[in-house]
C-alpha cells in the first residue's frame, strides 16, 4: 500500500472523532493553542456575571469553561457539539456545565433564548455557515451578542502554511481538502458579513496574533497531526516522512529551551 492509497478524511469527518482522539485534543490541543484565544474572545462578548452563554460547537469545552468563570453562579453556561465524543471529554472535565449534542444549523433552543453565544474555531466546519450564524443571530436575545472566531487564512500564517505543505507533499493531495480545511473561514470580510447577513451590527473587529505553545516542536508535530482524522489515515511510513520534514519548516518557531512558540493569527468579530 502507497502513502496515498488511503482515503483522507473530508471535512466533514472532522466532527465524528473517536473518544480517544477528542482527549489527545483535551490533552494537547487545547493547553497548547486554544487556551490562548478563550480569554480574548470572552473578552469581546463582553461576558460578565450572571449572563446566559452558549458555546456553539464547544468541542471539549476550553470557551465554555472560560465563560463560566466570567458569568459566575449566578449565570449559565451551555455547550452544544455535534461530536459525542467532544461531548463526554467536557462533561468529565466540567459535569456542572450543560452540555448538549446538537447541529449548530439547527439549534435545539427557543428563540432568544441566551445573552451570549460564542463560536471558536469552529465555523470553517460548517456546511452551511450562513445557516449557522441565523441559528445563533435567532437564539441570542435583544440586545445580545454573537461572538465569532476563526483563524485567517492559510497565507497568514507563518508557521502552519510550511506545516501543511510538508503534510499535502507526503499525505497526498487529498489532504489538502482537510488541511485546508482549517484556515477556510479566515477571510475577515466574510466574518463580518455573515454577522450583518443575520440581521446582526457589528461592535467589534479584531485581528489578533496569538501564541501557540508546545513543549517541544515534535510535540507540535504529534498534536496537530493525532489531534485530528489525519491520524487515522496515515501509513507509519508518511507520519515518519512528515515528522523528519516538518521538523526543519518548523524549526525557525523553536526556542533556546527546545520550545516551539508558533505565531497564530486569527480574528474576533462580534
């Protein structure tokens, strides 16, 4: 069997993880990347106590715990996820939070039905984001918010654009779809006007540059590529090649204490 003999996963295989897969991402994914962008887009929904949130497509649940430390008790805090796996990770993480399986086009939820709703890092897997954001303009109260974050585009990052060319070289073409996949909701025009498409005014707009951070470059490696479908679908031989490769594109990202600190430049809109 070649290295491209296999099916990569499409996009939307993205959202039916197994369980052991959503707690590599709980383990390494989150501490590493996401744990940064959850305090600045609570930020931006202006999340104080005793609000109603919603985290749409919550995946382990990093957003949603952020909001309930900023809501307190005397608020709530729901996820929804469509993964059950995602699901099971954060209720064992955080069993006093309410969690929900659901499809972010079809909130399970009344209208106007929460003060907040937040989506991080989950809107370039929507099939249908328009859809998405009317659920999530329909559910959010007057005078509410809905918060959006995505990361920019592909050619914006400066670590994760010599990443995946070294995994499309050896994964085969067919991992571009997925790969790319990641940076599709990245284009700040397009955030912005699905949020106004929905009825929404926009309050805030910012691009930000974040900082990953991973104890090593191969532990970048071994999260971004076991953290996600393409794990499944890789021969030994092709993870081999990507891990020799990707260690010299990401090299430049490395620190004095054999850390990699990689640039991730995303947006916030609400």
């Amino acid at each position: 069997m070649t290295d491209t003999d296999r099916t990569l996963p499409t996009a939307r295989e993205a959202f039916q993880i197994p369980l052991g897969v959503a707690e590599v991402y709980e383990e390494r994914f989150v501490p590493a990347l996401f744990a940064d962008w959850a305090p600045a887009v609570a930020d931006a929904a202006g999340l104080v106590p005793g609000q109603q949130v919603l985290d749409v497509a919550c995946g382990t649940g990093i957003l949603a715990r952020t909001a309930a430390d900023r809501v307190g008790a005397e608020g709530s805090v729901t996820g929804l996820d469509l993964n059950r796996a995602m699901l099971t990770v954060a209720e064992r993480v955080r069993p006093d939070l309410d969690w929900r399986q659901g499809d972010a086009q079809a909130l399970p939820f009344a209208d106007g039905s929460f003060d907040r709703v937040v989506c991080q890092m989950a809107l370039m897997f929507f099939p249908d984001r328009s859809a998405a954001v009317r659920e999530m303009a329909r559910v959010v109260r007057p005078g509410g918010m809905v918060t959006l974050m995505a990361p920019a585009t592909l050619d914006a990052q400066p670590a994760w654009g010599p990443f995946v060319q070294v995994v499309v070289r050896h994964a085969g073409p067919e991992a571009a779809d997925l790969m790319n996949t990641y940076w599709s909701a990245g284009d700040l025009d397009g955030l912005t006007g699905l949020l106004t498409d929905a009825g929404l005014d926009i309050v805030t707009s910012v691009t930000r540059e974040g900082t990953a951070r991973f104890g090593s470059i191969d532990q970048m490696i071994t999260t971004e590529v076991e953290s996600t479908p393409l794990v499944q679908r890789l021969t030994p031989q092709a993870y081999q090649q990507i891990r020799a490769d990707a260690r010299e594109a990401l090299r430049p990202f490395g620190t004095s204490h054999g850390q990699a600190r990689p640039p991730l430049v995303g947006h916030i809109v609400a």
